[in-house]
C-alpha cells in the first residue's frame, strides 16, 4: 500500500458521500482467475522447447562433468530422488506475516476459508511494514514466482502493488522471502475498512494460491492483551 492510496481514498468517500469507511466493497469471486493487470503485465512467451524434468535434465548432460556440477550447484540441496518425472513444478504457501517494527509479528492463518467473513487483521496508520512469505519448491523448478496485491476501498481500486520473488528450485527447507518496507496511509479519508486480494503466480501464469480478505486501518495498532 503506497500514499497514493490516501488521495484514492478520499475519492471513495466523495463518490460514495459521508465516511468511506463505513462502505462495503463487493468481494472479488472466490476462484483464481486473470485480473486485467495480469493480462497487461504478462511477459512475452519466449519458446524454449519442451518441459522436461530435473531427472532428464541432469541426464542429458552426465558425460560433461564441469557442465553436470554446475547443474548440480543450481539445484542446490534438491533431493533427486524425490522429484522423479514430474515437470510441473509445486509451490506451497506455508506462512504469511506482517511486520511492523516494535510489535509483534502479525501472523495470518492458512489456509484461509473461502466465504471466511470479519477483518483478517488492522494495521495503525502511518506504520512502516514489510510482508514475510514462507514457502516450499518441489517437483521442478518454478521460474518467476510473484506476488500481487489489489487493494480495494467502498469499491474503487485504491493500490496495486506486485512483487518479484524470483526462481527457484526445489529443496527440502522452505524458503523465506521478505519485501521492502513500505508504509500504511495515515489520515481521515484513510482510515477505514478494505478489501484485498493476493496471488501467487508464476511465469507461465499458474496461480498457486488466491486469498480475498478485509482488514482495517486505524488510529491506534489493536490491543495485544
């Protein structure tokens, strides 16, 4: 969320008149499907042949040894046997969390239930943030993994914010990814209630994790007792 939300805010509250914070968006449909940014950001195809496994292809080239070690130191700590023939690679979101310098780290349950109603978590305004997704790479490699965030205030598109991972290969512990700081909008017309939706995807577009959700911003941080 960036400060253009503030100005967007007081948007919504104009169109909608009185306090935007007592609007209610309409919630995004519960399945994973295309928004129109992800239409627009989707990056040009590049043809590179057939998938083939991590198995077939650390054997194509066994007989080169330099080429064979540096396949290897790619792959890092993978477990060969474990990823067998498979070639599409399994991404799982274990964890996500908020944090905020000098609080406690907000952390938010997976999986989070489809027609789940009430505010997933409230962030105080003006509050420097960063996000911390936990997750798992198995099967075969998955090349630029991303994440998406819409963010959305008594119904108009308030933020839009993505974020590169990278690619990565599978290996036995989870990987840790922490996003730049950034920090909540502060004011009248910002405080309030907003809806959300955030995706995990690939390059080739596979979404492997979709949540829709609420979550406030006010004056103070929530009680902790």
């Amino acid at each position: 969320m960036s400060s253009a939300v503030e100005a967007k805010a007081k948007n919504a509250a104009a169109e909608h008149g009185g306090d935007a914070a007592n609007g209610e968006a309409t919630p995004p449909p519960p399945h994973c499907h295309e928004d129109e940014e992800d239409e627009e950001e989707a990056p040009k195809v590049i043809d590179l042949g057939p998938r083939v496994s991590i198995k077939d292809q650390l054997e194509k080239d066994k007989d080169d040894e330099s080429l064979r070690r540096w396949k290897e130191q790619l792959l890092g700590s993978v477990d060969l046997n474990s990823v067998g023939e498979t070639l599409e690679p399994d991404v799982k979101i274990m964890s996500l969390s908020i944090l905020s310098p000098g609080r406690p780290d907000i952390f938010l349950p997976l999986p989070v239930e489809p027609n789940a109603k009430g505010v997933w978590f409230t962030l105080k305004e003006g509050s420097p943030y960063r996000l911390k997704f936990t997750f798992s790479v198995s099967n075969n490699i998955v090349s630029g993994l991303r994440y998406t965030n819409t963010v959305w205030k008594t119904g108009l598109k308030v933020d839009r914010a993505k974020e590169m991972l990278g690619t990565f290969s599978p290996q036995l512990e989870p990987y840790t990814y922490v996003t730049p700081e950034d920090t909540t909008p502060s004011g009248m017309f910002a405080r309030g209630s907003y809806s959300a939706r955030t995706k995990f995807l690939d390059d080739d577009r596979k979404c492997y994790l979709e949540i829709n959700y609420t979550f406030d911003i006010r004056r103070e941080w929530p009680s902790t007792s």
